[in-house]
C-alpha cells in the first residue's frame, strides 16, 4: 500500500511539474476551404515553454498540434525546435492556387534576430517551411519527407513549394 501511495504521489507532481513548464498556449479553431469538400474544421494549438537557457521572460514553442478535418496532422518537433523567442501566431488559411494545400505562420525575435516562419501543410501532411530571417533575401527552407515524416534538408520527396505567383517567396514576404 505505501508503494502505491508513493507512485501515486510521484506521479501527481510529475504531472504538475510538466503543466509549470507551460507558459502559454495558443489554440485556434476555425474552418478553411478544401477544394471538393467545403468548408471543413481545424485546430491548431502551440504550446510556448520558457527557454532553459534564457531569462524568464524568453520562451520557445515545445509543441504544435494541427487537426484538419478531424485528422491529426503531424508537425515533427524538427520543424519548431529551433525557434525561440516566437512572439505571434497566426491561423490557418488556404494557399491560393493550390487545392489541398494550407499554411500557417509564426513570428519571433527582435530587431536583427527577427524571423518569420511559415508551415506548408497538405491534408495529409508538414510538407515544408520556410523561414525568412530579418538580415536575409531568400527563406531557409526545410522539406518534409512524406513516408518518415523526418525533416530533410534541402531536397527529398517532398512536394515542391507552390509556384502560383501569390504564395511564391519574395522578397516583400520577408520581416522588415
């Protein structure tokens, strides 16, 4: 019996312990268009944790979660772990041009160290980001592999980025 209450007892601040680590959470849902469907339901939650290595007041985004649909869309911790000190989120919309195709994006930094990420998402899958950096013309970009959904980077068999002119990268699309 002391066992029990012991594991019980461990288990209980584990769990509380892992709910401190949270500093904020952003959840969004709404509908978007899906192209022979209509308008069909998303959530998108980030979890923002403080930063380890940084003043308090600096944090990092530990988790996003996407369902569209009623579907579970991965999002490999690869493709968000690096940034830090993300300020704004912004819902998901459709990509013109493209029928199946959806993007949200993620803003962070100050002033040199700013950035601005973007998540290309299919039905199915993460397919890419791209993120543009204050100091930088062209977007770094990171593809998605479609059977490991590990990230790549520089290439694989991810689908190509959009090539409709009103989501191709430019140079206006990048954080002033």
């Amino acid at each position: 019996m002391r066992t029990l209450t012991t594991l019980i007892l461990l288990l209980s601040f584990t769990l509380c312990a892992r709910a401190s680590d949270v500093v904020d959470k952003t959840c969004v849902e709404g509908k978007v268009f899906l192209q022979g469907v209509g308008m069909v339901p998303y959530r998108l939650a980030i979890v923002y944790s403080p930063e380890p290595s940084a003043p308090n007041d600096l944090r990092r985004i530990s988790n996003i979660s996407l369902t569209l649909a009623g579907k579970e869309i991965i999002i490999p911790k690869k493709s968000y772990s690096d940034l830090r000190a993300a300020t704004r989120s912004w819902p998901l919309y459709g990509v013109g041009g493209e029928p199946k195709q959806f993007q949200f994006w993620i803003e962070g930094g100050d002033g040199a160290k700013s950035y601005k990420v973007e998540f290309f998402i299919s039905t199915e899958r993460l397919v890419y980001r791209e993120m543009f950096r204050h100091d930088s013309e062209k977007p770094e970009v990171i593809r998605f592999d479609k059977r490991t959904a590990e990230a790549e980077v520089g290439g694989g068999n991810a689908l190509e980025p959009p090539s409709h002119p009103s989501t191709a990268p430019s140079k206006s699309r990048a954080t002033p």
